[in-house]
C-alpha cells in the first residue's frame, strides 16, 4: 500500500517536497490518526493552520452547510459572507478595508502591489520594500523576492527587483537601508519559518517610525503568528505598534484556503477597480468557514488558554537538559538545541514516539500545537520531547 503510494506519487507529482515516513489518514481535535491506525500528537497543526484542532465539529458543519446552499459566485456580485468576514477582520485589527486572497503568499503580493501604487502616487518611479534576512513571505515571485534566503537562489532568476534585505533585528542596518525610493518596511513580527525568532521592541518600534517619517508603510506579514496563535487576536496587538497592511491565512481558514491583506484606514483606497483580483477570493464557503474561526479564536477564554499552554509548554522545557533557550510567545515556539544535537534527527524520533513538530533548522524544534490540547496532553508532548533529546544527546 504504502510503496504503491509513494511510486505514484513520485510519478505524478513534482518532486517538490520530501515527505514523510506515514500517511495520516484521520484527524480528530488535537490529534492524528496514520493509516496503521497508530495515534500521534499533532504539535505541528499543518505548520499553523488547524489551530483549533482537526476536523472541528463547528468547523465541519459551516464548510458543510455552505456548500451545499451557495458553493461559489465569483466577484462579479456582492456576497453576504464575504462582506461579513471583512467587517469582522477590519474592526478586530486595524480597521480599513480588506482584500482577500487564497493563501499567504497572495496576501503579501497584495500588500506589495498596495506599498507600489502607495509609492508612485509619492512620485516614486522605482520603489524598493525592505525585507530583514531570514523572513519568510511566500513563493510567487513577489513574495519569493521578499524572501532573502530564497529569494538568492540562481536557477529561479530573475526576482523582481526593488527588494532590499537588512540583518534580522538590526534596527541600525533598517535606519541605514531608507532612500528616497523606500515604499515599505515588510516582516514578520516573530520569524517563523527561520525557526520562530522574535523582533526586540526596539526593532519594531524603529520599522514604525521609519516609515512614519518617510511617508512610508509598515507591514506585518501575521500568516503564521495571527489568529491567536501568540495568544492575542493578531500578534502585534501585544505591541509596540501597528502596522499600516497586514496579511493574514494560514490558521485563517482552520484548513481550508483563505488569505486576507488588511488596510488601514489611509491605505484602503490605493487600490481600485481593477488594480486587484482573484477568482476564488473570499468565496461563501471560505468566507463562513473563516468568520466561524474567528467566532471560536476570538474569545478571551481561548487566548488565555493559549497562553497559559504556551507557559506551560515553555517551562516544561526550559529545565531539560540540552535545551538552550525557547523562544517565540503562547504557541509558537522555538526551540534551541545545543550544540550536537540534531534536530531533523529528533524530529523523527518524536514521530515513531508519536508526536509530530518540525524542525526548520538543524539547531532547532518548532512547535505549533494545536489550542485544544489537555494540560495532560502538553504535558506529554513536553515529557516525549525531554526523551528524545536525552535518548540524543
Ligand atoms: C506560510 C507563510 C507564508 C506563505 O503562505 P502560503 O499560504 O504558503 O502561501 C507567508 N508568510 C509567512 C510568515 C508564512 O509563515
């Protein structure tokens, strides 16, 4: 079965990524079923997507009831649901106008379009965003461009030009990169694909006074850090500052696709008709189905809890051995291996124990869980993790 699988699936489809040893077959709640019927801990969530655990009964019957009352339209006509998603989005951040999308990396080419047009109506020809190294935007070529690491790599030549990368958190280097042709500083609040490593204060309050002072904008790419995942609605809502566009996906759509680039008020109306569009963008189905996460996220209870997981997780494993440090807030964690440990390595030995995370470094775990779990259930995940890196080291 498996073999059979896997040559097909090397036969009929690119061979872009490198999958795993098990073929998960059934999700439920914080929890993952292989195709074995072996049980695993989801640490991981689909790299921040199911937030709120796998298969959520609400979840379900939204996706469900829409689909089978109005599937699709298309932008030609106003939509109920959508208009609703966008209120909701637009007063539970910074309050202008929405445009949605299908994933992060089309919210990040929206918010790029947006800082362009905002530049040349500034009488800039030539507009450069800064980008810090190590931040992770997405793959179109817009957003890959905004990727430094990717963004070097030859073969896929040419990116698009007027992307300009600074050291991460290197507020000097961000102060020095500003020309007259700046249109945006674009970042991450916390890099996550790096391996979760958050911006000082210092550093984001530096991006927004930048780009205060050369008329500038600010966005924050929250696709991974947004919807609850640090503990607040959006992640820069715990400070210092706001942003002028935000992108949002990922956790948006609890699984299913959906991107969102949010304006502020004075960034709303940069686009027109016409600048913009996608066919599928906040379609009904999307659209409830996102309103529906956000009825569920945005709830003091539930933040509080991710909070409260997230400290518990964190103490949980600050005290074992070969643990260096754990970084990140609420449920977005990184974790800091020593020196000769190897994380990829752990990695898998967590899933033939039955835990699955990832690490996107050799030196570090990521750990996205769900926000459902037990104290019980964290606790395990934090007692498997302690094993591994002792079985390790
Ligand atoms: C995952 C991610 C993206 C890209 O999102 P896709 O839905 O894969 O296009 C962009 N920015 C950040 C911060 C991400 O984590």
């Amino acid at each position: 079965m498996r073999k059979e699988l896997e040559d097909r699936e090397h036969r009929f489809l690119m061979q872009t990524y490198r999958r795993s040893e098990i073929d998960l077959v059934r999700g439920e709640g914080p929890l993952l079923f292989d195709s074995e019927g072996r049980e695993y801990l989801d640490f991981l969530s689909g790299i921040a997507v199911t937030s709120l655990g796998h298969c959520h009964p609400e979840l379900v019957e939204t996706a469900s009831s829409q689909m089978a009352e109005l599937d699709h339209v298309s932008n030609l006509f106003f939509s109920e649901p959508m208009v609703d998603l966008a209120e909701r989005l637009s007063l539970g951040s910074i309050g202008g106008p929405v445009f949605f999308c299908n994933s992060g990396t089309e919210a990040n080419e929206c918010a790029i379009k947006v800082a362009r047009k905002h530049a040349s109506r500034r009488g800039i020809a030539s507009p450069e965003i800064i980008t810090f190294k190590g931040g992770f935007h997405g793959r179109s070529y817009g957003a890959l461009s905004a990727t430094p690491a990717m963004a070097a790599d030859e073969a896929l030549a040419p990116m698009l030009p007027g992307f300009v990368a600074v050291d991460f958190d290197d507020s000097e280097a961000l102060a020095n990169a500003f020309t007259d042709n700046t249109a945006a500083v674009m970042m991450e609040t916390i890099q996550g694909e790096a391996g979760v490593f958050p911006f000082s204060a210092e550093t984001l309050v530096a991006a927004r006074d930048l780009t205060r002072e050369a008329g500038a904008l600010l966005v924050f790419d929250e696709v991974q850090a947004g919807v609850g995942r640090t503990g607040s609605l959006w992640s820069f809502q715990q400070g210092p500052v706001q942003p002028d566009l935000m992108t949002s996906s990922k956790a948006l759509g609890g699984g299913f696709p959906i991107g969102a680039c949010v304006a502020s008020r004075e960034t709303g109306q940069v686009l027109e008709a016409g600048d913009h569009g996608s066919t599928f963008a906040g379609g009904p189905v999307a659209s409830r189905v996102a309103a529906k996460v956000l009825d569920l996220v945005d709830r003091p209870e539930l933040l509080h809890r991710v909070r409260e997981l997230g400290e518990r997780i964190r103490s949980g494993l600050e005290g074992v051995d070969g643990v260096v440090e754990v970084r990140g807030r609420g449920l977005m964690l990184g974790v800091g291996l020593d020196d000769g440990l190897d994380g990829p390595g752990i990695r898998d030995s967590l899933l033939a124990k039955g835990l699955i995370l990832n690490s996107p470094r050799p030196d570090t775990l990521r750990l996205l869980p769900t926000f459902v779990m037990s104290d019980r259930q964290a606790d395990d995940g934090v007692g498997l993790i302690a094993e591994a890196i002792g079985e390790a080291s």
